[in-house]
C-alpha cells in the first residue's frame, strides 16, 4: 500500500500511555483524513502533546496502536516520519548557530533533498534577511518561524503543529493561520494541538475534543457546532402561548422565553428536523406568527465546555 | 552559487558543524593542544638562551618525549571536553528531539558523534605533536639524538589513541548522564586524580591491569615511555583499551536510542 492510498494521515487505535499509575492517554482512537486542517483541542494537562510525542517516537505507548501517513509506527517509524514535519512545543535550536545553519543539522538527518529545501523554507516564513544570524539573536516569534521552515524541510505531507502560537503577537498568529490554510491549500495535512479555542475554531476543518486522555469527541467542525444540546430559537409573535403550546409538545424537553424569543431545548431520541416542522405547524394552526425559526447554533467554546463539562461530571 | 557555509553536510559534517561554530570549545581545544607545546618550547628556548651550561636546548628526543607526555595528558583533557560536549549537547538545547522527529534511526544519530568529533579533535592533536615533532629537529644541537621516524609515527598514534579513548569514553558517560558537566567532573577526577592513585597502589596488584591508564602507558612507543607501573601484554592492553571504548559507547548509545527524546 502506497501512503497516497489510505484516507487518514494519522490513525490511532486504544493508544494509551502511562507514567506510572498515572493515564495522560486513555485509549486514544483518531484519525485525522489527509488534506485538512485537523484541531486536537483540550484543556493543559489533557495529554495533547504527550500523544504527539507518541506519533513522532519520541517516546513509546503502554498499548495500543498508530498509523501515520499509513505506516505503522513505531515498527516503520523512519519510513513514517520522512513526509511528516513537527513543531512539539516551543520549537528549540542551537543558540550558537545561525538560522540557517540549525536547518542544516537537521537537513543532514533528513537527506540532501531536504537540504535543497532550505532557502526556500527561509524565504516563506520571512526569515531569508536573518537566516545568517545566530539564533541567540531570535526573537520568540522569529523562533516559532525559523521552527516552521525545519517542518518544511521535511517537504511534509503532515505537520504537527503543538501549541504553535504560543508567545506570538496578534498579528504573528494571524499570519500563522494564514500560513496553515495556505499549507491547507497545497493539499499538505495539518494537525493543531491547542488549548486555544479561538484558534483553533477560526483555522480548522476538523478537529477532535480531548479531556482526561480521552477523545471525547471528534468531526466536522460544522457538526459539533450544531449537535450540541439540540436547541431550536423561535422568534414568535406571543412568547407566552408560544410557551404553553410547546409545554404540551411530546419533543420539548424544555422551553423558555427571553424577550420576543423563545429557547426551546429538544429530547435527544427526536429527529430534530420534523419536530421543528411539527412545532412550526402547531403554533401557526394556534394563530400565531413565526418571524423565525432555527437551530441555536452554539460556538464551539460552549460545545467544548459543555462536552468537557459533562465528562468531568461523569467522571 | 554554493559557497562552503551553504553546502549540503551528512550526519558527521552536522556534528562537526556544532563543534566547530562553539567558540569556546575550538579556543580550549587549541589551548590545550597546540599552545602548551609553542609555550614549552619557548621557555626552554629561553631557559637554554640564559644558560646554555645549565640547560640543554630544547631539541632532541627527550624534550621530545616531555612534550608528547604532556600532550597525551592535555589532549586526553580536550578528548573530555569535546566528547562530553558531543554526549550532550543535542540533548541540552533541547534539538535531540527535533532530529528525532527527522525518522533517523537514533543509533545513526549517536553513531555520527564519533567521526565528527574525531574530525575535530584529531587535527588540533596532530598540530600540537607536530610543533613537538618539529622542535626536537630545529632546536636540536648536534650533541642531542633526534626522534627516529618509526617513533614519530608510534608517539603521534598513542597522542591521537590517548585523545580519541578519552573522547568516546566522554561521549559514552555524557550521554548516558545525560550531563555535560557531572562527565567532565566524573572523568577529570577519574584521569587525574583517581587512576594514577589506583595504579600507584602495588596492593592491587594485576586488578589494575583493568585500568584504562595502565593499558595506555602500555601501548606507549618505547622512546617516548617510561617505567611501566603495571606491567602486562601488548594483547590484554588492546583488549583493555577495547573494553573502555566499547563499554561506554554501548552505554550512552542504549541511553540515546531508549530515552524519552
């Protein structure tokens, strides 16, 4: 099988790691589909970077299994890595060293094609003017770019992208996520590990919420948008009959009026598109005017804490 | 165009790379190899230049086999500093885990720190024995014997042997430490202080044949020797010497290729 033939670029299965008694990944199963923005979002301390430390070999799992870019890791681990370019945490150099020459040492693990990449590299994240100076002389969000330029020496089908803005300026992490969709746009993968919601909600396609250790839920960033608490608002001419009608209503778990509003929360069992239909019919037949009817679309920071919420309620 | 800064460098050319760009370590390996034997020579110049009666000039085979004594002893010292630095310092800066990340096999990664810091140290050594080399000829009178050639190449391999264990043992016990610093501390008090008190102690008696200094003064060419404190064959001091190479390396490399990068 030839990487191009799997649909994932990253795959996992029951991956766990322990250290000692403790579980940072409790049987982890992702996968990531190739040509997308991926987001891996979860609070600190949710084993986000300790899973991407797994995928890259940096350190072994206690069970279970991965596939990166279709090759089973750790068992063809180099083979894996060739088209995989990484940011894990703060990207890190040898002071002493230029720019330039931090992306010869690893040019020279990677292969003497990667080294044709280098300028080129330097030129796309803006860092050709300095690439001759010593690291030292970085700054933060030079760091993080001179970091971006050895992840593409790799010529990366993937890249994982841990926690890539932290420390920059606004204006630094609106270009980096512009830079991500244009990585996007060359039909190249991106992983994004963030605590950051913001972040992540404006860049990815995709994205996997992780608590605990535990994917807790993973899909089109359309869909966790929408399948939330399954809310519809009605915008209504008389909110108090408006109310009582749907009090009566078999699919309404709950209902509340907020101004000319009402907030109307479905049982989960119901197909939410008919009971709308069924509710609209209902308070029209009543002699009521609908100004609207939707679904509440919630942001994808009330999805998360009330995903994450509920686990930890659970738990 | 490629210019020599911008051409492409395999594992060994990175490793030579690091070491080269640290200034320190390229001023501490050429204080300790060339410089020592430019000053001592001077001074025995001087030394011969006040009073030609009381002091020999500063050729001939025995100034020869001072300066290659004490060169062994100094570029054992520099083989420290630059194997320590080896051992550790992709791990320190914290860029052991972005090589990691390349695939490469981390054997592979570990295995190239040998031939580049070779590459480094063993020219500054060469340079060193060959002011030595030179001196004993140039300053030499004609009532002082010269250094025969086989001598030269003996007495130049055992500086570069000399070197070369104390820079693989280094590189073996940084990376196993994962220490720069608790290496150099360990091996100075080991080489210095520690194996000549060892040796000196008759009551051990054929223990110390296990000794990494003992084998070394063995294999020490004739002209330039001394009396052996531990006497034994050439073939247990190869296998000694062997054994104090291959030991540490396995260690820092099982480290290497097992460690959380």
């Amino acid at each position: 099988m030839t990487m191009n033939d799997t649909p994932y670029v990253l795959e996992t299965s029951g991956l766990t790691k322990r250290f000692g008694e403790r579980t940072v990944v409790d049987g982890v199963d992702l996968h990531v589909p190739r040509g997308s923005a991926f987001g891996y979002l979860g609070p600190n301390g949710a084993g986000k970077t300790t899973l991407i430390r797994m995928l890259l070999g940096l350190t072994e799992a206690t069970a279970g299994s991965m596939k990166v870019l279709g090759r089973p890791v750790p068992a063809q681990r180099g083979e894996a890595l060739a088209r995989v370019g990484a940011i894990v945490e703060e990207p890190r150099f040898h002071p002493f060293l230029s720019g330039r020459d931090n992306l010869r040492v690893v040019a020279a693990a990677r292969g003497p094609e990667a080294h044709a990449r280098i300028d080129g590299a330097l030129a796309r994240v803006g860092l050709a003017d300095r690439a001759d100076d010593r690291v030292k002389s970085y700054s933060l969000g030079m760091r993080q770019r001179l970091g971006v330029a050895r992840s593409l020496l790799a010529d990366p089908e993937l890249l994982i992208l841990d926690e890539p803005t932290n420390g920059l300026d606004p204006a630094g992490i609106q270009e980096f996520r512009v830079m991500i969709r244009s990585l996007v746009d060359e039909g190249r993968t991106v992983l994004l590990s963030s605590h950051l919601l913001d972040e992540v909600e404006k860049v990815v396609d995709a994205l996997a919420i992780v608590d605990h250790g535990q994917v807790v839920w993973q899909g089109p960033i359309g869909d966790i948008r929408n399948g939330g608490e399954r809310t519809i608002l009605i915008h209504v001419s008389d909110v108090e009959r408006t109310l009582s009608i749907l009090g009566r209503h078999v699919a309404i778990a709950s209902a509340a009026g907020d101004g000319d509003t009402v907030r109307a929360r479905l049982h989960s069992d119901v197909e939410a598109a008919a009971a709308a239909a069924d509710i609209n019919r209902r308070l029209v037949e009543a002699g009521l005017s609908i100004y609207r009817l939707e679904p509440a679309r919630a942001s994808l920071e009330q999805r998360f804490l009330e995903i994450t919420t509920r686990l930890g309620e659970a738990a | 165009m490629t210019t020599a800064e911008h051409r492409p460098i395999g594992l060994v050319g990175a490793e030579l790379l690091k070491l080269r760009k640290r200034r320190g370590l390229l001023i501490s390996t050429f204080a300790l190899t060339v410089i020592p034997m430019i000053v001592g020579y001077l001074v025995v110049l001087l030394m011969h230049a006040s009073d030609p009666a009381k002091h020999d000039s500063a050729g001939g085979v025995e100034n020869f086999a001072g300066s290659v004594e004490m060169l062994a002893l100094l570029a054992g010292v520099a083989g420290i500093l630059v194997g320590s630095t080896l051992g550790s310092a992709d791990l320190g800066a914290g860029v052991f885990r972005e090589l990691v990340i390349t695939g490469r096999s981390r054997w592979s990664l570990f295995g190239a720190r040998i031939p580049g810091g070779l590459v480094f140290l063993v020219p500054f050594v060469l340079a060193g024995f060959a002011v030595a080399a030179g001196a004993s000829f140039a300053f030499a009178d004609a009532s002082q014997a010269t250094p025969s050639a086989a001598s030269l190449v003996e007495s130049a391999a055992w500086v570069v042997l000399v070197a070369t264990t104390s820079l693989v043992l280094a590189l073996g016990v940084s990376a196993a430490f994962s220490s720069r610093g608790t290496a150099i501390g360990i091996l100075l008090a080991w080489q210095l202080a520690v194996a000549p008190l060892l040796l000196s102690i008759d009551a051990l008696g054929g223990l110390r044949e296990g000794m990494l200094a003992a084998a070394v003064e063995r294999l020490r060419p004739a002209e330039v020797g001394a009396e052996l404190a531990v006497p034994m064959s050439l073939g247990v001091a190869l296998a000694v010497v062997a054994a104090w190479i291959v030991v540490p390396l396995t260690a820092g490399g099982w480290r290497t290729a097992t460690r959380d990068a």
